[in-house]
C-alpha cells in the first residue's frame, strides 16, 4: 500500500507511516504500578489484534501473545471501538485493567484507532489496485 499511496500522492506514504509509528512506539515504560517495562510484546498484541479483527493476518505472529496478554474483557473493549464505536459504553472503559491509569487507557484507545485506520488504508488501497489492474 505504501508505493501505490506514494504514487497517487507522493510524501503521503511517508506521513502516515510516521503518524503510525509514533503511535506505536509511544511508551512510559510501564504498566499500571510497575516502572521499567518492555510494553513492545503488548503494544504489538493489541495492534495485531485489531488487524485480526479486520481479516488482516500476519504469518509470522504468534497470535498465541493476543490470548496472553489480552484479557476477554480488553479484546471486548477493542472489537466494540473499532467494529461499533457508538456501542462503547463508559463500563466497558472502566472494566478493563480497573488498576490501570486512564492515560494507559487513553493509549490503548490511540493504538486500536490508529490501527483500524491503517486496516481501512490497507483495504481501500487493495480496492484501488484491483481497479488499476
């Protein structure tokens, strides 16, 4: 997607890569009270799930890591904002990772947005190359 999205709109590819990026990276390094963690495996956790819900797949994730690190009621929270935002509720937000400061809450929303917008550009930029072709 990233070199059709460059030739019909060049530095765009570029733009949304580091918009994703960004988000992806972004980390205190911890996890409710604890300081110093590797939140990486849990960040790709939640991105991969996302893409999973869309019918996107990557061969070469362990997609065991989603059922470890992701609680029902987090994978719950994830399928209704990303596939039926108007259905989120405030206890839906409030049930999962009840310890867990709102600001790592507020990321988790950040990464399954940013990641059903990069699943909505994968799937229309298919679309657009199906119809060049």
């Amino acid at each position: 997607g990233y070199s059709l999205i460059n030739r019909l709109y060049p530095d765009v590819g570029q733009l949304l890569d580091e918009k994703f990026q960004v988000v992806y990276n972004l980390t205190y390094n911890t996890i409710a009270m604890h300081c110093g963690v590797d939140t990486s495996m849990l960040r790709r956790a939640i991105w991969n799930y996302v893409h999973c819900v869309f019918g996107i797949r990557y061969d070469d994730y362990d997609y065991g890591e989603v059922n470890q690190l992701l609680e029902r009621s987090l994978k719950v929270y994830i399928k209704t904002v990303a596939c039926y935002p108007e259905k989120t509720t405030k206890r839906m937000y409030t049930q999962f990772w009840r310890h867990f400061k709102h600001s790592e809450k507020v990321h988790i929303n950040l990464l399954l947005l940013e990641a059903r917008m990069q699943a909505a550009l994968l799937y229309a930029l298919r679309a657009v190359t199906r119809y060049m072709t």
